[in-house]
C-alpha cells in the first residue's frame, strides 16, 4: 500500500535520514496501520450518532473570580508544598 519511495520521499521532506533498511520496515508497518484503518472503516456506522465522549458527562462551569491577594504569603497559604515564596511540584522531565 505505501512504497518505499513514499516513505523516502517524506523522511527527505521531514529531514530525516533513513537507510534502506528502516525505509523499508517502515513502509511496512505504515501499510500495516493503513490496512487497519481500511478493516475499522467497513463497519457499518447508520444511524449511530457520533459521541464527544463514550459517557453523559454534564459540564460543569463555574464562575471565574479574580482574587486580590494582599501578599505573596497569603497565596502560598493555598499551596500543598512551598520552598520560600515559590509553589513546589513534581519534576516534569524525569
């Protein structure tokens, strides 16, 4: 379904550098995914309304508030964990 030479041509417009090897499996498992693709679009869908979500949530919205805080120390009285007048979380990169 997708040639080697598709997928050299979009690894060149991508700048990716890939050998014959990687192009080739690669060429492969896209087909793979597609072929999948093809099989998930023979199901017949009428008269199914499509969903946002698979279940009834209710959106709650609340109104937005800004809040004059006096000091940084009354805005840390609302954080879990504080270093000096600075909110602490967890590390995003490991």
């Amino acid at each position: 379904m997708i040639s080697e030479d598709e997928v050299a041509r979009v690894a060149h417009l991508a700048r990716l550098s890939l050998s014959a090897e990687e192009t080739k499996k690669l060429a492969a498992q896209l087909s793979s995914v597609l072929g999948a693709f093809e099989h998930v679009s023979k199901v017949k869908t009428d008269g199914v309304e499509p969903l946002v979500t698979p279940t009834d949530i209710k959106p709650f919205w609340r109104e937005d508030k800004a809040e004059n805080w006096e000091s940084a120390e009354t805005a840390m009285k609302n954080a879990p964990e504080a270093v000096g007048n600075l909110f602490k979380v967890p590390p995003v990169v490991g």
